[in-house]
C-alpha cells in the first residue's frame, strides 16, 4: 500500500476549483481551472432566474419537512430531511434532500429494508490523516444517495472540537482547522463527484449540543478566523460545497442563519462564494433581517416558530423590505449551485435503482482500519498469536455489532441492527436511538482464530467476567460511551459501572486489552492497570472485522488522534457544557407538567458561551498552557516504529519542510509525521500550530523523503483592520514529531513578511 504524497494529493483535491485560497503577496496566482465553467454557471443561473415568475422563485427559497408539511406535496420520493418542488418547464429539478454524515441517513422512512452503506464515525475518518478515504467514502455515500433518488446532501460537518464531551464530535472531523479542513473538503468533493449537491455544515460554532438552539457563541473575530473559520475555508476551496448550512446558535449577538458578518462579509464577499446558504432544520427566527443578511433558503420550514420565508417572505418582497433584486440573488444562489455541481444536466433517476451493497462494504471497512488508534501497547501484547487457545470477550454487545452515534446522521445500515435501546428522556429522546450496526467482533475474531475458543460474556457481573479470563491468552472489555446529536453528556466517565469491570477484569488476566466504542474522549482511570487500549470510535457496519484484522495484525494500525484526549475534565477550557443550569431547570418545569417546554429550544432559556481559548483549541490550548493530556492530538501507535531525519527548512516567501521517514521495524506500516510551527496568534501570544502532515505506508527498512509546503494562513495571524492574513517577517520554530508536543527534528524557518486577503 503506497499513499500519495500529502502535497500532490492535496493539489489534486484542489484541482477544478474555482474558490482558490488567497494569494499571499510573494506567491505566484495559479488560474483555477474551474473558472470557466463557474461563469458558464453563473451565466445559466442568471438566465433562469429572468425566466421566472415570482410564485416560482419563491418556491425555491424553502423546503418542506416530510412529516409535518400539509398538505404533503405530491412527489414521489422517499421522504427523509426534506424537499423543493422543482420548476419542471424550465428543467429545475426537485430537490431531494437527504443527512448523509457517514451514509445516506433517513430517519423519516423507518421502512423494513430501506437500508444503506454506514461509515465509521467522521472522526475516524478524521483519525486516518489520509483524505483519500475521506474523498472515497464521500463518493460511495454520493453514489448511494443517487441511486435512491437524493440529490442535496446533508453532509460536511466540519465544526472544530472544542470541547471533548460535545455530543456530536464523533460526527465532525476534530480539533485542527488544517486537518478538519482538507478531509471535509475531501469528502465534500467525493459526495459531489456524483453531480449531486453537497453541503458544508454547520456555519458556524455549534460546538455544544446543550441549548444548540438558543445559546450565544461568544468569540474574538480574528480568533474564530484562525480556527473554525480557517477550517470552513480550506474545506470550502477544496470540495467546493454547492451549499452551506448556517447553524442553530447565536454567534457574537446575532443567530448563524441572520448574521451579517458570518454570511455576507466572510462567506459571500470575503471568501467570494457563490452558492447558497440554506438554514438548519429550524434555526430560522425572521424574514427580512435573515433575508437581508445572507440567508437563501429556508429548510424544514414548518420547524421555525413561523413559516419566515413562505408568505410572509412574498409579502416583504411585494412591500419592498426585502428588494426583488435581494429574491433574485437567493435564488441564482440555490440555481448556481444546481448547475455547477453538475445536477442540473444529470438528474437523479425517477425510481430507487440498485447498490452494489459488496463494493461498498469494502470502502467502509478500509476507512475502519485507518482509523482505529492503538493508544497503548505495553509489552507488545499485539498483534494477538493466531495460536491464542483461548480468548474472552467482554460487554458492548460484542457478540452481535459494534456502536453507533445517535442523532440526524444515523445510518439504518445493512445488516440491520441487532440492538436497539430507545431513549426515554433528554432532548434527542424525540429522534434518536441507541443503536448498533451488525458487525460483530466475536464472530470476526472467530473466523481470524477458527482454532480459538472465542467466547463472550455481557459483562454485567464484573465477578464472573473476573473469573472467566483466568487463563486466558486475552481478555478483550469492549468499553463503549454512547453520544448523540441535541445532547451533550455531563460525564466523561464511562456510564454502566464499566471503569469497575475494567479494575476486575485486569486484576484476574494481565493481557486484558480495552476495545474503546466512543464518539471522542473517555476518563481512563484504570489506563495504568490495562496493558493494551485500542480506540475504534463508532466504526461503523464493518468495524467488526477491522477491529479483528488489527487485533491479529492483518493490518497495522495507522490512526491517529484528531482530538486531544485530557487526564481529567478541568484540564480542558470547559469541564462541563455551559448552560446546564438553564437545561436542568426547563427539565424541572417539564417534569413538573409544563407544557411550553417543548419546540426548538426545549425551553431553554438562552445563555452565552465564552470560547476564551479563542484560536487555541484542542492540542494548541495544551500547548499554551502547558498541560500534559492522558493521550495527544497525533498520537497512534503501530506495531513497526518509524523515525525521522535530514530535516530541511527552505523558508522565504514558502515555507516548505523536509525529511526523510524509516521504517525501522519489522513489518510494514503506515506513519503519520506531523510537522509543527510555532506562530503568533492575533492575540500575539505563543501559537503552536500543525502546519502539514503525511500519510506514508513504508516496508521494514524503507525511508521516504517527505516534503510538505506549508499553507501561509496556518501560520498567520489574522488582522481584522486591515482584514487579512499577516505573517510577520522573522524566525519561527519548526518540528517534525509523531504527535503534538513531540518534537524528532527541531529547526527554525526565516520566513518572510506576507499578507493576503482574508
Ligand atoms: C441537524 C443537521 C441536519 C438537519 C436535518 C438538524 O437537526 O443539526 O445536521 O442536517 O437536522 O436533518
């Protein structure tokens, strides 16, 4: 297995892309090679829009929610998130919409055998560092997509980690804007290589699930340029997204979907995008202020507290407060994005048509096992001896599947699902269920060990779980954390008593290793007294039978943290949600009968959210103020070792750094080496950044050179007077290490003075 080169692959990313990133001063300006047929888009989309009439144009700026939507429009379709009627005399098609995070979701049609292909979580998509899975998985699930008639994919969530316990971090893609950014623009770009529409989610800071609806995001604005901004860029360059969902919360005073700032200033002028913003299901809260500050299309309508872009929207437009021309330019927007994703002139078949199911089992399957992370391996204790006599499992529902994520972007996978727990309280109790895709690691093991006895116990008697794994060659605890969109967990502990059963299973059997099923970080008070921890995330239909191949060594792990993993809750800027109080107390009110306590906001009344970390998330907050976290961003273990060498800086008006990696062990692997600089933030403090990473898969013995060019903006500041990126003239600190905070090669870059537009 040989990885491209990060740099070439990212140029090929990038290639056909109109929105190219800002040319620093000092850089040569290369001509996107999409421009061409941008403008013959936007040419098309201008046409269309003065061949409307007024009833037509208004038709495109809302979507309907299946469910609620009366009376039901009469199209044929499997209803899922939503839809527009299309304009048929003029060739605009319906649109389809469908969530499509780690598979074609519906959550709506609840059919027996309405089924799709279930990636892993994106965090372990995010945890491969490799955004050629992330561009095949997004391509598989496009294909899907098309095949049962969706055409607007609900996909691309790219909000940062901020916090460890959010509850829908296992659906993002972790705490760095370089990584987070090149593997959702890789996946963006796959879903749209099926001439489909997909979005870029969710515009922007819903970094919390607690009051999601009413909470104000608070955050310096060249801070949130440097870090979930820089994300949303880099991803929106590169996939090139037709849409962008702005989000449910509040940034800086004003809600995501009538932020002027967010939507018209960094979105449409300064980043100069040309497709459309449509809103989250029910983050809507007016008409002419949503209209007039960058809001195209309202979906779900009938989830707002009032239908804002319906009537009320044809009566502002009659009365001038939303001008005709503003109509116009909402809906080129949406047609824009129509003809330049190509669906336009490929529409999606009429009738569900036929998966191969197979094939796209293998891309879910190869994204597991570049994702999982061994996080430790005391005594090499793995690869488990195919000659292992006896081996004992423990808890999860190992037996029968692995784990899910809850909320909009389930999966009803194939294969069904072996377990289900329905939530009976909190706010995703409406839509989500505990859910575990049929892949199971015992009978995975078994077909990896035939000559093993492989057995399996539910682990709800740490006693007899104790007693069982006497003798054996291993004790395998799958721990498992559940997490779901619309709540966040007000623990990091492991919920069930598991920290207890993980004590007496390890005190019986010294080669007890912890299988991890979780959406992000756990606490792991026992980490001393287990030899082995193996992070799998929710992997997804067939994380089964990766976990198995990396268990006995089929494939070497490769994963690698995209989230710090902290030793305790108070070594993160947040050790709780904020808002808790407010969430506690609509809880109270509804369990005392309250009956206006429901709707969007739960009855949460709303609350501020101070991000003081500003662009320091994740792993550069450890940086800045020195914590030492349980496990770091970038770190992974394999079962080879690499080591890196001839560092080569060439600084000037491109930063670009070189070395060689060797594979110094026995088997082959893959490494990820990461390269570091420290910059300053707008702030002027201290900023240790991830300036570039690679993928290289290496036998025992080989080296490979690797050259990474740094993107200016990781490591400018962001001035907001001027407003555009700066890099001061000067000598910054340069590393080469396997994860934050290590550093293999140490030199200096002299960089020269840059500026670019924002
Ligand atoms: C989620 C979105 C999702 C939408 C439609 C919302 O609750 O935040 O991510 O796309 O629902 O299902």
């Amino acid at each position: 297995m040989r990885f491209p080169q990060h740099a070439a692959l990212i140029a090929v990313l990038m290639a056909g892309t109109s929105l190219a990133a800002p040319v620093f001063a000092k850089e040569q300006a290369a001509t996107p090679a999409h421009a061409s047929s941008q403008a013959g888009a936007e040419a098309r989309a201008d046409a269309l829009v003065k061949a409307m009439t007024l009833e037509e144009k208004l038709q495109l700026v809302h979507s309907y929610f299946p469910p609620l939507a009366k009376p039901q429009p009469p199209i044929a379709m499997i209803p899922s998130a939503g839809h527009v009627p299309g304009i048929p005399r003029l060739g605009i098609p319906t649109l389809r919409e469908s969530d499509a995070s780690l598979g074609v979701a519906n959550q709506v049609e609840q059919r027996k055998g309405d089924v799709a292909t279930a990636l892993p979580a994106s965090i372990a998509t995010a945890a491969t560092f490799n955004p050629r899975l992330a561009y095949e998985g997004g391509a598989m699930i496009g294909a899907e997509a098309r095949a049962k008639t969706f055409n607007v994919l609900l996909a691309g969530g790219v909000n940062l980690t901020r916090d460890p316990w959010n509850g829908r971090n296992f659906e993002y893609l972790g705490e760095d804007p370089l990584l987070a950014g090149v593997m959702a623009g890789a996946h963006i770009k796959g879903v749209q290589s099926n001439a489909i529409v997909s979005t870029i989610k969710h515009f922007a800071l819903n970094s919390q699930e607690t009051g999601r609806t009413v909470l104000d995001a608070r955050i310096d604005r060249a801070a949130l340029r440097e870090s979930d901004l820089l994300a949303f860029q880099i991803a929106t360059e590169i996939g090139k997204p037709a849409s962008v969902m702005c989000a449910y919360n509040k940034v800086n005073g004003d809600y995501a979907c009538e932020n002027d700032w967010l939507l018209n200033t960094v979105l449409k002028q300064d980043w100069g995008y040309k497709g459309w913003v449509m809103s989250d299901w029910g983050a809507v809260h007016s008409t002419q202020k949503a209209a007039m500050n960058g809001l195209d299309q309202d979906s779900g309508q009938e989830l707002d507290d009032a239908m804002y872009f319906d009537k009320a929207l044809a009566s502002a437009v009659k009365d001038g407060s939303v001008p005709m021309a503003r109509l116009d330019d909402m809906v080129r927007r949406i047609l824009f994005g129509v003809i330049d994703s190509g669906l336009m002139d490929k529409p999606v078949p009429d009738s569900a048509q036929p998966i191969d199911y197979a094939a796209h089992a293998q891309v879910a399957q190869r994204a597991a096992e570049e994702g999982i992370v061994l996080l430790k391996n005391k005594g090499d204790i793995l690869p488990l001896a195919k000659t292992a006599k006896k081996i004992v499992l423990i808890g999860a529902h190992a037996d029968v599947g692995v784990l899910s994520g809850g909320g909009s972007s389930q999966v009803r996978s194939v294969g069904g699902a072996p377990v289900e727990i329905p939530l009976t309280t909190g706010a995703a109790a409406s839509f989500a269920r505990i859910t575990w895709h049929a892949s199971s690691p015992l009978q995975a093991i078994r077909a990896l060990a035939p000559q093993a006895s492989v057995t399996y116990l539910d682990g709800s008697d740490p006693k007899a779980a104790a007693e069982a794994v006497r003798g054996a060659d291993m004790a395998i605890i799958f721990a498992w954390a559940w997490r779901t969109e619309a709540q966040d967990p007000e623990s990091m502990t492991l919920p069930d008593k598991q920290d207890a059963l993980i004590d007496a299973v390890a005190a019986a059997n010294a080669k007890t290793l912890v299988v991890l099923e979780s959406g992000g970080p756990v606490l792991m008070p026992w980490v001393d007294r287990v030899p082995a921890i193996l992070s799998a995330w929710y992997p997804g239909q067939r994380g089964g039978e990766a976990i198995a191949r990396i268990l006995f060594g089929e494939v070497d792990p490769s994963g690698r943290l995209p989230i710090t993993f902290p030793a305790s809750v108070d070594q993160a800027p947040r050790s709780e949600p904020a808002g808790l109080a407010e969430l506690h107390a609509a809880d109270a009110r509804r369990s005392a009968g309250d009956k206006t306590v429901y709707g969007m906001s739960g009855g949460v009344a709303p609350f501020t959210v101070d991000y003081l970390e500003g662009a320091e998330v994740g792993y550069r907050w450890y940086a800045a103020k020195q914590r030492k976290p349980l496990f770091p961003f970038g770190y992974g273990l394999t079962y080879t070792s690499f080591t890196y060498a001839n560092l080569k800086i060439e600084g000037g008006a491109k930063l670009t750094v070189g070395f060689d990696v060797t594979n110094t062990g026995k088997r082959t692997g893959a490494d990820v080496p990461q390269v570091y600089v420290e910059a300053k933030s707008a702030a002027g403090t201290r900023a240790y950044r991830l300036a570039g990473f690679e993928k290289v898969s290496l036998s025992p013995g080989e080296m490979r050179h690797v050259s990474v060019t740094v993107d200016p903006r990781v490591i400018s500041r962001f001035d907001e007077t001027a407003p555009g990126w700066k890099v001061d003239a000067g000598a910054y600190p340069v590393v080469v290490g396997h994860f934050a905070g290590d550093a293999a090669l140490k030199g200096t870059a002299t960089v020269d003075a840059q500026s670019a537009r924002p």
